[in-house]
C-alpha cells in the first residue's frame, strides 16, 4: 500500500533531479504529458521496417552497389558465401577531412588561423567513416540477432583501435541514428565513427567534473551511481522502496535508466568495472556488451514499436594525448552506451534552451519496469549457442 500511495504522490508533483556524472538537471513534470496538443504527432506517419524494399537499386550502401561507396576499411564476411555481413567504408560525404600527408610537422591539427581574433578557425581535420550494418536494406538494428549487434560492435572497437593511432586524433566519437526523427539521412541501417583532433568542450566539462568527484569524494560517480542503483533494487526488494532503475545486469555490464534520465526511456549500459576507453575492451567483455545492447535494444523496440533512436558510446579522450597525459581516466570515468529513444517528449524547446534544464515527463521508475517486464515469446529465440564466427579483416 506504502508503494502505491508513494507513486500515487509522485505523479502529482515535479521534481528537480541531477545526473552525476552529466551535471545536467531534469525536471519531472508528469501532468505536462496531459497538456493539450494541436501539433501533428509524428508517430502516426512514421515509416516502419516493413515498408521498405529488402533491396533498393538506388541505395548506395545495398549489395551489387559497393562501387558507389568509398573503399572497405574492414569488413566481416559469412564464411559459408564469403560474402559481406558488415562493411566500413569512409563518409563519402563527412563531416571532418583526414589530414594531408606530410603536413602533420606543421601542425595542421593544432593551429588556428588568425589565432588572435575571436572570430578564429581551423582545419576540420580528423576521420569520419560508415559502419554499413547489413546488406539488407530493410533490416532494423533493434530487430537484429545477438550475431548482428556482435558484428556492429566490433567494426567500432576495430576501426577505434585503428584511429587511434594516427596522433593527430585526441577523441573518437561512436554513435548511430535510428529513423528520421533521429537524424539518419538514409533508411539501410548504418553507424558511424568520427575521430576528432581535439577534446570537444562538452566532453572536457565531463571529464573534469568526474575527475573533481574522484578527488573530493575518494570513489569514481560511475561505481557510486552503480551501488545507489543496487541498493534501490535491494531497498524495494525488501518492499522498502517504490521502484528502482536498473534493468539487467550481467558479469560485466549494467543497464538501467538513470535516476535523472534527460527524456523517456533514457538507457544507459555502464562496465561494472573501472575501463575509461571503448577500445580497451577483451573479445570476452566485446561479448559479455554486445549482449546486454542486444536485449537492451530489443526490450525498447517492443515497448516502443520500433523506435527512432540514438546511440553513443561515450569514451574518455585518448590516452597520453596533450593534456590527457596527465591523467589515468580509468580511475574517475567509466565508458558507457546512452541509448535514446526520439519519442518527442523532453525534446529540446524554449525552456530546454533558456535554462538548459532538460523536462522528462516519465518517472525512470517506471521505464524501467517497463522495460524489465518486456519478455515477450520470441525474446531468447536466438540462444548463445546460435552465435556464429565470421571472418573478418
């Protein structure tokens, strides 16, 4: 009766409640989702998996159409046709140019032009390249087996470790868009990667606020935040609590929706164990998240019918670059995947903007449990021991 007098008092009231690890703030306001509406929902003239051709002639990224892509960085092949399971090629059109040869003793990646006026620029330099997830044009990456997920994974801790090298680079980005809403531009499921010369501002911010935790409170906010999840779990295991966040867990990772998730169905999968950097990771820890991003993927697309969607796998700037030599990130950060569903809600708007305060109008409490719950027939349809090898090179 306490649980439900509780969430009862809950949904009629807004709160204020701070991401740790982000510093960003959230306001839960439940009964703005009772606001009336004369804007058009989007959902209803959204285009599903079904909808679309298993091949398109015209799409650049389908099988027979290689040539209309950029060379294959790295690819994983079926060994039983030989043919492609998962291509990376470069962005043909990126955000970011590699640098010129012979040029990296000029320091093209760290000078600015007119370096003493406000109004400054450099170079964009650095590596954008495409993960083409399948050669089916009509395949859904929350809709994929454990072997699909496996292959994604891969191609972004393959072509990592391979960027990293050049020491041009400071920060490699991971990430896919799901959907127009999310802001992919094509409909064959592909990801990305984008190699950076530099340390973007929001990721310094980040850094620095996880670094002045560690020292002030003796304990990365990563392995704080993991044991305040569990201890709710406990808590409302033992009909002491409410709700609580966390979702699955397995022998090295944890998914859960943060206790300020930035909008609906915000889920994070975070390493049980210090790890700073993406890259760093075994073939057995690929696995053991590879695993957890597959149910946790799958578990979104039933509750939400296939939803837009975008993913990051946050990572710390690279290790002994510039000022990052400093510093041992595993000790104050842990790398993490943020999954965000584009629901609509707590997107970003005038109060967003003015106050940079993000309003999400679901308890994670909630999503959570949601999430939790989702086991539907055909959810371990496909058995570990279904997971085949490729080859890959």
């Amino acid at each position: 009766m306490k649980k439900n007098i509780n969430r009862i008092f809950r949904r009629h009231m807004s709160v204020f409640r701070r991401n740790p690890v982000t510093e960003q703030i959230v306001v839960f306001a439940s009964d703005r989702d009772n606001r009336p509406r004369q804007t058009i929902d989007s959902s209803k003239v959204k285009q599903f998996s079904h909808e679309q051709p298993e091949h398109l002639e015209t799409c650049p990224f389908c099988t027979g159409n290689e040539s209309k892509t950029p060379p294959t960085l790295f690819e994983i092949k079926d060994p039983g046709t030989g043919k492609w399971k998962t291509r990376v090629v470069n962005n043909k059109f990126p955000a970011v140019m590699p640098p010129r040869k012979n040029t990296f003793a000029d320091e093209e990646h760290k000078l600015l032009i007119h370096s003493n006026m406000l109004n400054a620029e450099r170079p964009a330099i650095g590596y954008h390249e495409v993960i083409i997830e399948s050669p089916r044009h009509n395949a859904v990456t929350s809709k994929g087996k454990r072997e699909d997920i496996k292959r994604l994974v891969l191609s972004w801790w393959n072509r990592g470790n391979a960027l990293k090298d050049d020491p041009s680079i400071q920060h490699v980005l991971y990430f896919k868009n799901q959907g127009s809403v999310a802001g992919a531009s094509l409909v064959h499921p592909h990801a990305q990667i984008v190699a950076l010369p530099f340390v973007s501002r929001d990721v310094r911010v980040g850094q620095l606020s996880n670094l002045n935790y560690f020292l002030d409170n003796g304990i990365s906010v990563f392995q704080k935040m993991i044991e305040e999840e569990m201890f709710a779990r406990d808590k409302y295991n033992d009909g002491q609590d409410d709700g609580y966040r966390i979702i699955e867990e397995n022998d090295n990772f944890i998914s859960i929706i943060p206790y300020a998730a930035i909008s609906p169905f915000n889920l994070w999968i975070i390493p049980l164990y210090p790890s700073a950097h993406f890259t760093s990771i075994t073939m057995q820890e690929l696995d053991s998240f590879s695993e957890i991003l597959w149910s946790s993927l799958r578990r979104l697309d039933i509750v939400l019918n296939e939803p837009d969607f975008n993913l990051l796998i946050k990572s710390a700037p690279l290790q002994h670059r510039h000022k990052q030599a400093a510093f041992n990130a595993n000790t104050y950060f842990r790398w993490y995947c943020s999954i965000t569903p584009r629901l609509g809600a707590g997107a970003m708007a005038g109060f967003e903007l003015g106050s940079g305060i993000f309003s999400n109008g679901n308890l994670p409490e909630d999503d959570a449990h949601a999430l939790r719950e989702c086991m539907p027939e055909d959810f371990n349809r496909f058995s570990r021991s279904s997971s085949r090898n490729f080859d890959f090179h």
